[in-house]
C-alpha cells in the first residue's frame, strides 16, 4: 500500500473512472527557486511518473494529463523546443515502464502540428502499448477544446454535406463521438495545480459534471499523496447532475 493514503479515502468503492489534470506552475515553480523555467518542466516530468503509479494503485481506468494546449504555441520557441525534447525524453524513458505496468498511451490534440521527431516517438509508443490493458494514459497535447469541437462539427457537417446525416439528427453522442476523445467516459474528477480557477481551453465539452479540486501548490510539488486528497474530496461531493 502506498504512504499518504487518506483515512477518509474509499478504495473499495466510487474510484473516479476518469481523472483529467491541468499540470500547471512549473514556470513559476523555477522562479521559485531562481531556476530557468525549462528545470519546471524536468521537475515536472517527475510529477507524472508518481501519478501514474498512484492512479493504478488505486484502479483508475483512464488519466488525461494536459502537457502542451494549443495557445502554449505562442510561447517563446526557445521554451517550445525544450518542451518537445523533453517529451521525447520522458517517452523514451517511460516505454519499458508502461509496458511493465500495463498502461495504454494515447494522445489527443492536434498531433499534426508537434515537430516531426516527437510525433514519430508518440506514435512508437502509442502502437507499442496498444494493447495493454490496466491504466489509459492520454496526453493532451497540441490541445485546444476550441479546435477540437471545431474539427467535430467540420467532420459532422461533412456526414451531412454527403447525405448521411441529416441536420434534425443531430444528437449530443454525434458531438461526443466526433471529438478527439470518442470511447472515452468523461472525466469525473478535473485536478488543477497553481492555484488557477479557470480550465483554460481543457475538455470544455468533457467535463460538463466533472467534480473540480484546485491546488495551491505547482504542479513540480504535485505528489501521490496530494491525487488520494484529491480522490478523498470527490468521494465526499455529492454529484447531482441536475436531479435531486
Ligand atoms: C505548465 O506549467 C506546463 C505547461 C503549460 C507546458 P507552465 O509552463 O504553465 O508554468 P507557469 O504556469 O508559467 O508557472
Ligand atoms: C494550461 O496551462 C495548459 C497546460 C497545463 C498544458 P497554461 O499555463 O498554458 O494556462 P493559462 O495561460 O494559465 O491559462
Ligand atoms: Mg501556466
């Protein structure tokens, strides 16, 4: 069993099937420590290896990790180059792991626009762990929950532009099954780090119910002990979904 496991959290029962997670503050969490921003990022890479490990000890099914969002492409391409590399790296490193440990990896975003040497590493690792069967890893990368609804309602105008599908058809599962997350449940629980209230362009459509817990701390400090928190404070919320 691992350490920090909170009294008031239920392993037996109501374990979100999805978590989504909004890693942010590695920038500031080098600023912290008079460190240039890309030994955030290193530090941060950290951070994921320890959730992974958490969110399979606890037999979460699916864990989305926002690394790279469409506006981060605005960003200095000194800090975009870094990035890259370093998400070479941590797949490099990272394969024999998933594959040990079962984990799927899968990438949602526009995979289109990553620099050619990351998106051949991505997809190596994507087919290598295809058929694992424990804990889906998704990335979050190039993403834009903007671009994607865009693209769906590109591809369901298509269906109906070809006489597939006509406009009274229509339904939410056509949106749902058009973006980048199709066969996905919807995230339960949204983690953010950083103190941030805001979802900044994250899985608009996906996390309609999602239960939210916010952190003040920077997503580099971000240790198993702060996800069991985080499923603690789901377990205790009472989710509605507009009934009563
Ligand atoms: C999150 O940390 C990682 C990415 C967005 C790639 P930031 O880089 O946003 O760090 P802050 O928020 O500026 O501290
Ligand atoms: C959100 O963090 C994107 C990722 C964590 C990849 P940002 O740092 O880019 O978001 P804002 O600028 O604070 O909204
Ligand atoms: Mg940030």
């Amino acid at each position: 069993m691992v350490s920090f496991m909170p009294q008031t959290m239920n392993l037996q029962n109501d374990i979100p099937r999805h978590i989504a997670i909004i890693m942010d503050g590695n920038g500031r969490w080098a600023k912290t420590r008079g460190l240039p921003r890309v030994q955030g990022h290193r530090a941060g890479a950290e951070s994921i290896r320890e959730i992974i490990d958490a969110a399979k000890e606890l037999g979460v099914e699916y864990v989305t990790l926002y690394a790279f969002s469409s506006e981060n492409w605005s960003r200095p391409s000194s800090e975009i180059t870094a990035l890259m590399r370093l998400l070479e790296q941590f797949l490099e490193s990272k394969r024999k792991d998933l594959m040990r440990q079962n984990v799927r990896l899968l990438a949602i975003g526009q995979l289109h626009r990553l620099p050619p040497a990351t998106r051949k590493k991505l997809d190596q690792v994507i087919e290598q762990t295809k058929d694992n069967t424990s804990l889906t890893l998704v990335l979050a990368l190039s993403y834009g929950s903007r671009e994607e609804i865009v693209d769906a309602v590109r591809s369901i105008a298509q269906a109906v532009a070809d006489g597939s599908l006509q406009p009274g058809e229509i339904e939410a599962s056509h949106i749902a099954d058009s973006l980048y997350t199709a066969g996905m449940p919807d995230p339960d629980l949204l983690i953010r780090t950083s103190g941030e209230m805001r979802v900044s362009n994250f899985l608009l459509w996906q996390i309609s119910y999602a239960e939210i817990v916010i952190f003040d701390k920077y997503w580099p400090d971000f240790r198993q002990g702060d996800l069991f928190e985080a499923v603690a404070q789901y377990q205790k919320r009472h989710r509605r979904f507009g009934a009563l």
